[in-house]
C-alpha cells in the first residue's frame, strides 16, 4: 500500500502545479522564510536541487515498481516474459504518443518535441523490462553503467558549440536535441536524460521487487535506508569535490543519484509509516488520485490548463474579488486551490465508482 500512496502524493503535488498552486503562492508577499520554502516547489534554475527537482524521479522510480509487481503478478497467471512485453511495448508506444501529443497541446500547434515525462517513461519502462529477470546487482550494475555512458558523452563527444558537459545550451544533450528535432529546449531540458533516467526507473523496479519479497519489514527499511544514503552520498560528493554538479534539466550522474537517495529514503518513510505501523486512516486521500495515475496527468495537463483553470478562476476568485475587493493575489490562490480540489474530486468519484483507466 504504501506504493500507492506514494504514487498518490506525487500526483497530488503535479495537480497542484497544473492548478497554479504554487504560481498563485509566489506572487504572495511572504516572509524570507516562506519564500525559501515556496522556491523548493520549482524546479531549480541550473546547478542545485530544490524539492521539487524529485518529483519527477519519483514518478520514474513508481512506475518501475508497478512495473515489477504488474510483471510477477502475471507471471504467477502464467503469462510469459515474452508475451507481457508485447502489452510493455503497447504500452510505452502509448505513453509516447501521448507524451508528444502534449507539447502539440502546450505549443497550441503540431511540434516534434521528445521533453515530456511521458516520452521518457516510454523508454525508460522498456529498458527496465529488458533486464527485469536479472539479478539485482545485474541491475544495479547496468543502471551504474548508464549514468557512466552518459558521463562519457558528455565529457568526450567533442561538437563545436556543443562541446561545454555542463553549460546550458551547449552541451551534448543540447547538440543531440538539434539532430532529433532541430531546435533546444529555451529551458535547458534534453532529450537524451532518457538514458540516466532509467535509472531511476530500474532502481524502482528493484525496490518494488524487494518490498514484495518475503523478507521482514526490518530488512525491507534497511536496505531501503542504507542504498538511499549511499546513492546520496555519491551523488552529493560527486557534486561538492567538483567531478559532475548536480544539475537536474541534463540529469548528470550526480543528479540521478543525489535524487534517488532521496526517493529511496522518502520510500523507505513511507513504507514504515503505512505498511509497517498501519497508519492508513488518511490514506484514502493519495490512493484515489493514485489508482488513476496517467489519467488525471493527461486531465490535468489538457483540459485542466486549457479550460478548468481559467472556467474555476471565473467562478471563485474573480468572483469573490468582485463581491468583496478581496486582492487579487489572494483570489488567484482560491482559484487555483478550488481547481485543485474539484480535480482530486474528479478522481474521488472515479475511485468510488470503481472506474480504472489503464493503458
């Protein structure tokens, strides 16, 4: 259960930014403290991690521990490792399509743009099933060597102007970009993080193997505990003896396992919490919007920005500032927080009526 819940509490927090959330928090006039903290709920500019730099290695790692529990289940059906990776490819091929399909949303016009967490997931989720049966040190091993590829092409892959591992716009992640799609993400996001951010999702596939296994609850938390510190150790050594920085929009080695610690531990909590001490009573609140995952995503991310926000704002902020002159950036918080309400609500009623959507 307490996977499910974690899928929920990422999903929660991604509504919550679709909604505007953390915009409308911004433009509040906070103390410097509550100003440090809203700045962790975006992505850090360049070289650094903020909180919200682990959502999306979050939800890599989740989807390749539902990767493995959905495999060993079907094992146990008798469906085979062969014909289950007809419905994987099926499924990435989906996630592709739709991870393309939303940048055409986002751009209001058809583009060819791989960014999308969605297009990663595609990719990541075939490479972590191609080696789902091996050991785990096999896997650990393989996800070692990804992050040490992606080293390597960035440090050695000499292209004029492209040839800075570390500079924005002008690394090999960047060059690549112009080859498959012709331009570079203003943002500094590349497509190639594809290849280190299989990681993550290889290494939730060994934690899902792991928390499903027979071993005690005990063991289960400390390997969890154990890998999560060292994954941060590197991670953060890496980056502090100046051999990779920590930067999140190319994903270096440093980043994935800075990130991937953090995962590891927040999991770990989490597992303590639901699975080993019971505490479920509010559990409730991330398992609705959990079990419809991909769907409230794809929602959120097309009707939700396209038309909820603003009908919602019409309706609850703009309106109240009309009634009472209460300031508007007050009223842009109550519309983005009663958006966000109405579309967890979505996902309630979906979960009470027992309807699933599944790709």
């Amino acid at each position: 259960m307490s996977l499910d819940v974690m899928r929920g509490m990422i999903m929660i927090l991604l509504c919550a930014e679709s909604c505007l959330v953390f915009v409308a928090l911004k433009k509040i006039d906070l103390s410097r403290p509550g100003a440090l903290i809203v700045a962790q709920l975006f992505h850090h500019p360049w070289h650094g991690l903020h909180f919200w730099d682990l959502v999306q290695p979050s939800f890599m790692f989740i989807a390749g521990a539902a990767l493995y529990i959905s495999y060993s289940r079907k094992l146990e059906k008798g469906i085979t490792w062969g014909v289950n990776f007809k419905h994987v490819l099926y499924r990435s091929f989906k996630l592709f399509l739709f991870g393309v399909g939303l940048h055409c949303i986002y751009a209001g016009k058809p583009v060819w743009e791989l960014w999308n967490v969605l297009t990663q997931l595609a990719f990541t989720s075939v490479i972590a099933y191609l080696i789902i049966n091996r050991s785990y040190s096999f896997q650990l091993l393989f996800s070692l060597a990804l992050l040490l590829l992606t080293e390597e092409l960035y440090r050695y892959v000499k292209v004029p102007r492209f040839d800075s591992p570390f500079v924005a716009y002008h690394n090999f992640g960047a060059y690549l970009d112009t080859v498959l799609m012709g331009k570079i993400n203003m943002d500094g996001w590349v497509a190639i993080n594809i290849i280190p951010t299989a990681a993550h999702t290889i290494w939730g596939v060994l934690a899902g193997k792991l928390l499903i296994s027979s071993h005690e609850h005990t063991y289960k938390i400390r390997v969890l505990l154990l890998t999560g510190f060292i994954a941060l150790v590197l991670g953060f050594g890496l980056d502090l003896l100046n051999i990779t920085p920590i930067i999140k929009r190319i994903s270096t080695s440093s980043f994935v396992l800075a990130s991937g610690g953090w995962v590891l531990l927040m999991l770990a909590a989490i597992y303590w919490l639901v699975d080993v001490k019971k505490q479920t009573k509010y559990a409730w609140i991330c398992t609705v919007i959990g079990m419809n995952a991909i769907f409230i995503y794809i929602f959120f991310e097309t009707v939700g920005i396209q038309w909820v926000n603003g009908t919602m704002a019409i309706f609850t902020g703009s309106l109240i500032h009309l009634l009472i002159g209460l300031s508007v950036k007050i009223t842009d918080l109550i519309s983005a927080l009663a958006t966000w309400t109405a579309e967890w609500a979505l996902c309630y009623w979906l979960y009470k009526h027992k309807i699933f959507f599944k790709l």
